[in-house]
C-alpha cells in the first residue's frame, strides 16, 4: 500500500496550487493532495472537508487536522516511513501536510509552488507533529 501511495503522490507532481481543491493536474493545496490520494487508494472520502480560509486554526491555536488525522488514518508512533503522511506544526497549529516519498524526501503542495518533491530539511524535521499512515482497506 504504501509504494501506491507515493506513486500517485508522485502523479500529482506539477499540479498547480489552488487552495481547497483537489483535482490531479488542475490544483491542489496540500489537504486536497492527501485527499486524492485516499480516493485513489482507500476509495471514497470519509467525511464531508468544510471551507476553510487559509488561516485556518491560527487564531483559536486549535489542532483540528491533528484530531482528523487520528480519526480516519493510522498514528505512527515512531519514525515515518516512505508512504506516511507528516503533519507539520505552521505558526504554533499543525496545518500542513505532506506524504514522505523516500528517504529523505517530501511531495507536499504549497502556495507559489504547488505539488512538489523536496528534501525533508531540518526546517521541516522540526516542524513535525504527527504522522499517519493510510489505513489498510483490504482488511
């Protein structure tokens, strides 16, 4: 399950960034990323994504992506593997993500930049605040 992960992650490099969507090759910001991926490899979404502005939980410092990771994707206690989703912590929430393509290495989704492959530099490493794998849907 996890190579399918980063294959289709790797699918969508290129995909411009367009907050809140999630159409492969037309735009994407980094939730609509890990939400093509689900559909792709688990199948329909779970739950209903509301609007949100781009400053999302910065005001109330609220860690609702962190509480709906845990609701509908595996916690990895320990270090991510290829395949896992990592939660990074922007300004004092965790609000973003990114799926650990190799060793080393992220496909993320970011304004001025869209889908892309990078380094997980040590800036990142220390943003870090969850990581989750995507559920197994064959069991």
């Amino acid at each position: 399950m996890r190579a399918d992960v980063v294959a289709v992650a790797q699918r969508w490099l290129g995909t411009p960034y367009q907050h809140q969507a999630s159409c492969e090759g037309a735009g994407a910001d980094c939730l609509g990323l890990v939400r093509g991926i689900w559909r792709e490899v688990c199948g329909d979404e779970p739950a209903v994504v509301p609007a949100y502005t781009p400053d999302w939980s910065e005001t109330a410092k609220d860690e609702r992506l962190l509480v709906e990771m845990g609701r509908y994707f595996d916690p990895v206690a320990g270090e991510a593997e290829v395949g896992d989703v990592l939660v990074f912590r922007i300004r004092a929430v965790a609000k973003h993500l990114a799926v650990a393509s190799a060793q080393g290495k992220i496909i993320h989704a970011y304004s001025g930049r869209g889908v892309v492959e990078t380094p997980l530099s040590a800036a990142w490493e220390r943003r870090i605040a969850g990581v989750f794998r995507f559920p197994d849907r064959s069991k």
